[in-house]
C-alpha cells in the first residue's frame, strides 16, 4: 500500500478543481481582461447614445428642401405624357367621354388594372375598331375579356447577356420586330421586372383582335413558361377604319426614370406616333384606376407662394418668352448631352431608392461598433504578453496534498 501511494506521489500530477483552490492561486487575468473592456467601452458607449439620439435629426436624416418626391417622379409617366400631349392630344376627357369619341382620342392604361370593370375590356375592343387608340402598360397579372392575360412576373435571367447592369431582373429586350413602325431605330429595350403576355394565336368571336408581336423576353428566361413569350405586342388592323391598340406587359419602360435606360425614349417616340395617329385631340390618361391632369399639373412646383423673390429683380425688364418648339429644342438638346455623358445610366440602375433614416443611423452605428471592437482587439492583443506574465503558475498537486487541503 506503502508503494502504491509512493508511486501515485511520483507519477500522477493531479490539477485541483478552481472551486477548491486558495483565492491567492485562481487566476485574475479573465477579470482584467473584464475591466479593460469596460473601460474601453466606456469611451465609446457616449458617442453612440449621442449618435442614436441624433438619428432623426435633420443632418443625419438629409432631409430635403425641395418639396418634389424624387421617388415618385422617377416611377411616375409624365414624360410619355409630354410626348402625347405636344403631338396635340392635350384635351384632358374622363373615361366615358373619351369613348363616346374613338376617332378623336387615346386612351391610357397603367400600373393596377383590377380596379376596372370586367365590361370595360370588350368596350375598348369596341372602342379601336371605331378608330380610337389604347395603350394598356402593366405588369400585374390580370384576366381583358376579348383582348388576353397578363402573366404575373417578375422575369428574370442569369445569363449575363441578357441582364442589364448585373441586375437580373433588368432585362435586355432584344428580339425585336424592326419592320413595324413603332419599334424603327429601336434597337433594344430595357425592362424592370416585367410581365409577359397570353394572347390569343388567331382572332375569334371572343376575341376579335389579331396580334402582331413586335417584342419578345429573351430565351434565357429562368422561368420556362416566359421564354420567348411577348412582352409588347400592337393590334393588326382589319381594316384601315380601324384605331390600334398596344399591350406592354412592363409600365416601367415608360416610365421617368427608365427611358434614359437603352431606347427605351426612343420607343417611347414611336409609340406616341402610333398611338396619335390621325386628328386625335382627346386625352385620357389612367393610373391605377386614378384619372390624371396634364402633366404640367403635375410637374409644377407643389407650392409656388412659398417661394422668396429678390426685391433687386422686382424692377428688372421683363424678358421675351419663348415658344414651345425652342424650349423643346433646348430641353431635347440638354437631355441628349447628359444621356451621352452616362451620367444616368450609371446614376440609377434599377429604381429609386430613397435613403432610409432609420437604417443610415444603423449603418453608422454598425460601423463604429465594428471600429470599437477592432481597437479593442488591438489592446488586448497589444497587452497579452503582460497579462501572460501576471498569471501565477498552476500548481500540481498530489494525492495527500489534495486530502491535506480538503481537510483544512
């Protein structure tokens, strides 16, 4: 037995648990690596209450002067409209006027179209057999009586020929029909998560209309059902009497803040040429289900009065004003050199996105925490070699010493 504890004493080094231990043999290092982070996070912790407090403030915030939404200017049409309206269709008609008079007006479709009634539909077919023009541009699935489907999207493709901007959902329009006048000198258009189109393939008693397809979604399309299908198609006349009526299965081409993106201006140009073709003077134009003004309405300053005029010009000549075609000219001129210059093609390239008050403040914050941690880090790996040389030696201790301490 004698020996059995001899060679115990010799040979096996048993470590005694921390709880067991004396106070003056537990190590202090994980408390002092405790007390160095909370002095350093004592430094910062102000800064960052200060910078959460002032998140709302309007230097941080960024809030903008300029009453215009931004982001509902880039989304809205008014643009298109302009084009309509300049080419002499500037008679702003409700619904039921407009189609009591097909041969005098055009009619605008876009965004939701749930909010019409199903009649509606056969009574625009109606409508462009009498002569009046139809534009209906939405990208959210929806049943027309006698006209087709829209299906719902969005497309996409992951084959980096067909996107736009690496955005997969931006799509390169290329299979175009170049013989129809409305897509002369369009080469390609860019969609933004666009729709497709169900169409009938030959006319019939429920649906009248015989379809010419001018744009199709590419082959590469990741949903199989949308490869190939239409994305822009324009009635084929029977006769000359007839008016036309274009489908877009994507609002967004027309839109403000995508016509700097391929031809899709160009487009745009075309087909308000199709579509006022003829003496056209009525104008209705629907969002949504929502009637419209003019788009100078709309592009007006929301409160003129607020303005401060500088008492020096209120004596000054008035000056000559110009007509439309030299203002058109010179806007037409500044649009073209800022398209050249690529300034918003690389500016913008999906939709806007308005700075987020709540999740700038977060960023921010993200990003002195992550600087915090890092010097913090830094410290600590700085003072290791120290914090190593204060730790005591771990005594190894034998049977009969462990029996001798837990005695005491």
């Amino acid at each position: 037995m004698r020996g059995l504890s001899t060679r115990m004493h010799c040979n096996q080094n048993v470590l005694l648990p921390a709880s067991l231990k004396p106070a003056s043999l537990r190590p202090t290092y994980p408390i002092t690596i405790a007390r160095l982070c909370m002095a350093r996070l004592s430094l910062w912790l102000p800064l960052f209450c200060a910078l959460f407090w002032n998140a709302q403030c309007p230097w941080l915030a960024g809030q903008q002067d300029n009453p215009v939404d931004e982001a509902r200017w880039h989304l809205g049409c008014e643009l298109f409209q302009m084009l309509l309206e300049e080419r002499g269709v500037s008679n702003i008609q409700p619904l039921e006027s407009s189609l009591l008079e097909p041969e005098n007006s055009v009619i605008v479709l876009t965004d939701d179209l749930s909010a019409f009634r199903r009649d509606l539909w056969m009574r625009l077919v109606k409508f462009v057999e009498k002569g009046g023009s139809v534009l209906i541009a939405s990208d959210q699935s929806g049943l027309m009586s006698g006209i087709g489907e829209i299906k719902p999207g969005p497309v996409y493709s992951m084959v980096a020929d067909d996107v736009y901007l690496n955005h997969k959902d931006c799509l390169r329009i290329q299979r175009l029909d170049n013989s129809h006048a409305i897509m002369r000198g369009v080469t390609q258009i860019i969609s933004n998560r666009t729709a497709w189109l169900a169409l009938p393939s030959t006319p019939s008693f429920r649906n009248p209309i015989r379809w010419k397809t001018v744009a199709s979604l590419p082959p590469t399309c990741a949903q199989v059902s949308s490869r190939n299908q239409p994305l822009i198609a324009v009635s084929d006349p029977d006769t000359p009497v007839n008016g036309v009526m274009v489908l877009v299965a994507d609002t967004s081409i027309l839109t403000n803040g995508m016509l700097w993106h391929g031809d899709n201006a160009a487009f745009a140009i075309r087909l308000s040429e199709t579509l006022c073709r003829g003496n056209k003077t009525d104008l209705t134009f629907l969002s949504g289900g929502r009637a419209l003004s003019s788009y100078k309405d709309r592009i007006q300053p929301s409160n003129p009065a607020s303005r401060t005029e500088d008492p020096s010009l209120s004596n000054a000549p008035e000056l000559p004003g110009t007509d439309m075609d030299t203002a058109l000219q010179v806007s037409n001129h500044i649009l073209k050199s800022i398209a050249d210059s690529n300034i918003l093609n690389e500016a913008m390239s999906n939709q806007p996105r308005p700075v987020n008050r709540k999740g700038y403040a977060l960023t921010v914050l993200a990003m002195l925490a992550t600087v915090a941690g890092l010097a913090l880090l830094a410290t600590i790996i700085r003072r290791a070699p120290a914090l190593v040389n204060r730790i005591p030696p771990v005594r190894h201790l034998s049977v009969f010493q462990m029996e001798s301490n837990l005695k005491n």
